[in-house]
C-alpha cells in the first residue's frame, strides 16, 4: 500500500518535473507549478515563463525607401530585447493605418499577454464593433505578424516551424516582365527567363492594363483629371491575346505564363478574353472580375478551363468562404495584411486545402519586407501553396529591413533566425520616414470618362 502511494506521488510530480527542463536543459526561473515547458528565448541567459511577458507599446513606424509608403507595427514588450515587427502598409491611407496603431491599438494593447495570439486577434477584431475594412484590418496585421515573430523568438524557432514546418525547400515566384508593345514583353520575358524565372507575368501597356490612351475625347471636354488613364477594352483584348500567342511561339511551352486583367473591363469581355486565351494555356489569370462582380464566376467556369486567381481586395470571409467552397477561382490571392495577418490567412489557407484551392499571395512593392516574411513563412508551411508574386528589392531597403527575403533562380528563401528573420534599424528608417504627400490610386476611365472600378 505504502509503495503505491509512494508511486502515485512519484508520478504527481513527474509533469512539474518535466516543466524543469527546457530544451537546452537550463533550469526555468519563476515557473508557477501548473506551467507549462517554454522552450527557448533567453534574454540574459536564463529562461523565461511564456505567461509572464507582457506587451508595452505597440508602435507604428514609416518609412519610404523606395518611394513607396511602408507601415510597420513594432509590439515592444516588459523583457528588454524582446520584441517584433509586423506589416501594416496600406499605401493609398497610410496615415490612417498609422492613426488606428498609435491611437488605438497601442491602448488595447497594453499589459497583454504577448503569448495569446488568437485571442489578441479575435477581442482586436472587433473591439472597433465594425470590423473587416483595409484601414483596421492592416493594423491588426501589424500586431499580429509581430506577436508570431515574438513567439518564433520565444521558441527559438522560425515561424514556419510553428506553423508545421516546411512542405517545399523555398518558394518558387513569379516575377513581372513588361513593355509598350509584345515584342518589348518578350524582350523583357528572355531578361527574366535568364535570371531563373519559370513563372512570368507578362503586362501590355501601362500597369495592369493594355492600350491606354492619352487624348480621349471627355479629356477635351475638360472632364475628370489630367492623370487620369483611358482604357480601350478591345484593343485591351487584342493586344493581350496577341501578347501570349507571340509568348508561345517564343519560348514554346517551357515558361508559365500569367496575366492580370485587373478587373478592368466588363464582365462578358473578360469572359471572352479568358476563352481566347485558353489554347496559350496561361498559368493563371488574375482577377476577371471587381469584388461587386463575383456573381460572374458561375458563368465563367462553366465555359473554360483556364486557371483563376482571385482576391487582392478582399477584406470580408464572404468574399472568400463560400466561392472557394464552390470551386469558383483556383488560387487564392489575398493581400495578407488586408485580412489581419497570418492567423486568418493560416485558417483560409487551410480552408482552401479541402477544396485543392492553392495559396498565391498578394506579393507587390506596396508588401514591405516584413509582409514578405510573413508571406514566404506561410507558403513554406502550407501544402496547398501555388505560387508567390516577388519583388526586388533594393540595398537600402535590405540595410533597414535586414534579414529581407532574399531571391536565388526565382525561388524566395528566408533566413533560419527565430520569428520572422527580419528586423527594422528605426534610425535608418527614420531618414526616410512618411513622405507628407497623399497617394490615390491611379484612376482610369472609359473612353467616354466613365470611371472604371478596379
Ligand atoms: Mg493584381
């Protein structure tokens, strides 16, 4: 009878036993008998109870190095040394996303525990009662891809293991070759093709359009602005079909091709383009129709086969659960920072795995490294990941931003070091803070000056 007792009291301590132990074996310090185990994060040499840090600011900082308004969110917390960064930029309000950070954010979150990711996010969400909007959604993000490096930290551990660890050994990218007439794309397409690219955008005209003219008539009748651009729909169409036909014909079948309409014309004509385009056999094409036309997309899949990547703009799930549990694009194209970071990525990513919908994240100039990160975190660890549109960056941005994704024969890889791998130098930063100017999106028009919705 003793024995056992004496057993059972052997085996109630075994748990506060392990708890002892971390994975270098250093003792924990102030570990509560109920804790459990952290592994990792060593401030100055000794272990620390996960439950015991807090947040203690939550900060925005901006900076422009290459012309381009870039918002990150900086969650510093009570251990010195400890703290993350995650991408806020909105570029076209930045201002505001910084406002939503410094003003709100920063007290909500305040004495926090830095542990409780999903919890931080859900009680954020909708602490602003009115939720799923650009503005707020972007500061979430900041706040939420820095608590996933600070527990990347803690764990000493890439953010990618945490999220289960990679399924591929790097990203594989598309890039965007360009020019004002097919030949100049294809000039572009071999520039590419030379540096490793086997997935290239290929773009007619100005950015995401085709034909653009400058002297439209409502310009002469002094309607809309001088910089505002016109768009020809079936020029747009012609010189688009002409474009991947002369790409075909060049380099045969060994590059994928992609495209991106840009939701630029009406509907039916996207749907014809799309149908014309089938026989180049592009790898996707990109956003058909504006998130008010998603009513199309049953129309679309019932007359082509051709690849459909769709969702830049969303910020609301009803723009992404029930069409991709209705099959109705292929790859899912969120701008991660748009829907709040990478825990509701993570649940769309794994949502669109059931439904063989693959992952290929927003990845534009106006993602700023530390949104790369993240984005590059993500497609290493899901399975159903199809591809990520990359950047180059420059020097100066790499020496604000270091530990910045880097680029090797299209393939994305980012570094080993726990959390995210990126940190921003806040001096270096500050020399090319917020430039005082607004940026609008660039807007187009019928030839009659009928603005058009992208
Ligand atoms: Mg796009």
């Amino acid at each position: 009878m003793n024995n056992r007792r004496d057993l059972l009291k052997t085996l109630a301590l075994l748990p506060l036993a392990a708890c002892t132990r971390t994975l270098n074996n250093d003792t924990i310090v102030n570990l509560p008998e109920s804790a459990p185990v952290p592994a990792g994060w060593q401030p100055d040499g000794k272990n620390l109870n996960l439950q015991q840090v807090k947040i203690k600011k939550v900060k925005a900082i901006t900076t422009a190095p290459y012309g381009i308004e870039l918002v990150i969110v900086k969650v510093e917390t009570d251990q010195p040394g400890l703290h993350g960064i995650g991408c806020a930029t909105f570029r076209q309000r930045a201002h505001a996303v910084v406002s939503a950070i410094d003003e709100y954010l920063d007290d909500f979150c305040r004495d926090k525990d830095v542990s409780n990711i999903e919890d931080l996010w859900q009680t954020a969400y909708v602490s602003s009662y009115w939720r799923n909007g650009p503005v707020l959604n972007n500061a979430l993000s900041g706040l939420n891809q820095a608590l996933w490096d600070i527990k990347g930290k803690m764990a000493g551990m890439p953010v990618y293991q945490l999220l289960g660890g990679k399924t591929r050994f790097a990203v594989d990218t598309y890039t965007h070759a360009s020019g004002p007439n097919p030949e100049a794309v294809m000039d572009d397409v071999a520039k590419y093709r030379e540096q490793g690219f086997r997935h290239i955008r290929i773009q007619l005209g100005g950015y995401g359009a085709t034909h653009l003219s400058t002297k439209p008539d409502y310009k002469q009748f002094g309607f809309g602005q001088p910089d505002d651009n016109t768009l020809d729909a079936q020029a747009y169409k012609r010189g688009v079909v002409e474009m991947f036909r002369l790409a075909r014909k060049k380099f045969g079948d060994e590059i994928e091709f992609l495209h991106d309409i840009h939701e630029r014309i009406e509907p039916m004509d996207a749907i014809d383009l799309i149908k014309k385009l089938e026989e180049y056999r592009p790898f996707f094409i990109e956003d058909p129709f504006s998130p008010e036309n998603m009513g199309w997309f049953n129309m679309l899949r019932q007359q082509s086969a051709v690849p459909i990547a769709m969702g830049e703009l969303f910020n609301n799930p009803h723009e992404w659960v029930e069409p991709i549990s209705q099959r109705m694009y292929d790859f899912i194209r969120i701008h991660i920072s748009q829907i709040g970071g990478i825990t509701p990525a993570m649940k769309v990513a794994r949502l669109a795995e059931w439904f063989n919908v693959r992952t290929a994240w927003h990845g534009p100039g106006d993602t700023s490294p530390v949104g790369h990160a993240a984005n590059a975190h993500i497609d290493l660890a899901v399975w159903n990941f199809g591809i990520q549109e990359a950047v180059s960056f420059n020097e100066l941005t790499r020496e604000i931003f270091p530990g910045t994704p880097t680029m090797d024969n299209g393939y994305m890889f980012v570094n080993e070091a726990p959390g995210l791998g990126i940190d921003i130098d806040e001096e270096k930063a500050k020399k090319y803070s917020l430039p005082h100017f607004n940026y609008n999106w660039t807007q187009v028009r019928k030839p009659d000056g009928t603005p058009v919705r992208p």
